[in-house]
C-alpha cells in the first residue's frame, strides 16, 4: 500500500472519530489531530497528552475534565482514537 501524508491520515480518523466519540471529545481530537499533521507522530506520545490538555484548555485540567471526563477516561480516548490513524481503509 502507498504510504499515506499525516493529512491523509487525519482526514480518515476523523470519519471513525464522528462515529465513536462524542461531540466534546471530537474536539479535543481535532485539536490533536491539528498538532499531529502539524508537528508530528511525536504529539501522539502519551507524554504530550497533560501539555495538549493544557494548551487547548488555557492551562485548565480541571476544565479539561468537567469537559472530558476523568483522566482515566481522557487517557483512553487519547489512546484509543490513534487505531483509527493507521488502520487500513474500508
């Protein structure tokens, strides 16, 4: 198969996300998704999740939280939204 651009990539993630996340946690993986094709697959690393948090909340966890729920659940939506950049289309 082609290897496929960061953009590319988003572009189909964002199909799954709409279907498996709701409305509050599609936008915080927009936001991510932005920084993945801006910067990298660095801004996937579990380490980048509580400066991302900070960045799109203006250095609040705690509204990150009342917006995404407990950190345990924004971990697993930050984890388990990234299959669906790299798994195969169809």
């Amino acid at each position: 198969m082609p290897p496929l651009t960061r953009d590319e990539r988003a572009g189909r993630a964002k199909v799954a996300i709409s279907r498996h996340f709701n409305s509050k946690q599609q936008a915080f993986l927009d936001f991510v998704l932005a920084h993945y094709v801006g910067v990298g697959v660095d801004e996937l690393d579990q380490e980048k999740l509580t400066p991302l948090l900070r960045l799109r909340y203006r250095n609040s966890i705690a509204d990150a939280i009342a917006d995404l729920g407990r950190p345990e659940e924004i971990n697993k939506v930050f984890v388990g939204f990234q299959k669906y950049l790299y798994q195969p289309a169809g």
